[in-house]
C-alpha cells in the first residue's frame, strides 16, 4: 500500500492508502505500485484507475497536471479532476458544441488554444463516462 492524493488548486480531491494506480503520462499510461521508483512527470487528459485497500476499482477523469511519487507516497497535481460515475454526460456534449461553436466565431479576441483543450477535456470525460 502507498498514500495517493489527488489534488486541484481548490481542494483535496482524493487522499487515501491504495494498493495501485493507473495514470496517462505524455508517452502513455503508467502503473504505480507500492515501492515504485522516484518519478515526476507531465499527465495528459485521460482516465485515472485505482485500486483501494479494499481491492475497490475507482475511475476518474482528470485534466493535465502532474504525477509525483516518492518514497511509497504518490501526489497527482491536475486541473481537473471528477469520478467517472459523476460525469454528466449532457454537460459534457454541451461543452463540445459550445467551444465548437466559439472557434469556428471568427472574432479576434478568441483563446483557440484554450477552447481546444475545453473540447479534449470534454471528449476525454465522454469517453471515460462511456467506459464507466
């Protein structure tokens, strides 16, 4: 068993002793287990997968951030963060058609690079929802 906290810039997500995780680093999903090796690196928008003390599997979806783990204690520091079984999926769709909508607007003071992670986002919590 290892310590893993899920944290946002608002709160503490999650914090409890789990046996694995499964999080989507830049170059693919990594696997956590107790006595994992040092590491700190980048997360991409994706599911989340851990296995409690109790051998429960809880699935989340989070937004980019990052994945620190150290000696038997891991710390995922991400945007976003939500329980799959949480995800409204209606809410998801409309944030798709919304940020879909706003690009294609041709007015200039348009953030592009930020409505396309809101869309990534959004199809990230679709797809996880949908596996869910």
């Amino acid at each position: 068993m290892f310590n893993l906290s899920i944290v946002t810039p608002e709160k503490i997500f999650y914090e409890n002793e789990v046996a694995s995780l499964i999080a989507p680093g830049i170059e693919g999903y990594l696997g956590i287990l107790t006595n994992h090796a040092p590491l700190i690196t980048a997360i991409t928008p994706g599911k989340v997968t851990v296995k409690n003390e109790s051998e429960e599997i809880i699935t989340m979806s989070v937004s980019e951030g990052f994945l620190e783990v150290s000696a038997n204690t891991a710390t995922l520091l991400v945007d976003a963060v939500e329980y799959a079984s949480d995800i409204d999926l209606d809410r998801a769709k409309e944030a798709i058609e919304r940020a879909t909508r706003r690009m294609s607007d041709k007015a200039g003071s348009i953030d592009i690079p930020r409505l396309r992670k809101a869309v990534e986002r959004a199809k990230n919590r679709l797809r996880i929802a949908s596996d869910d």
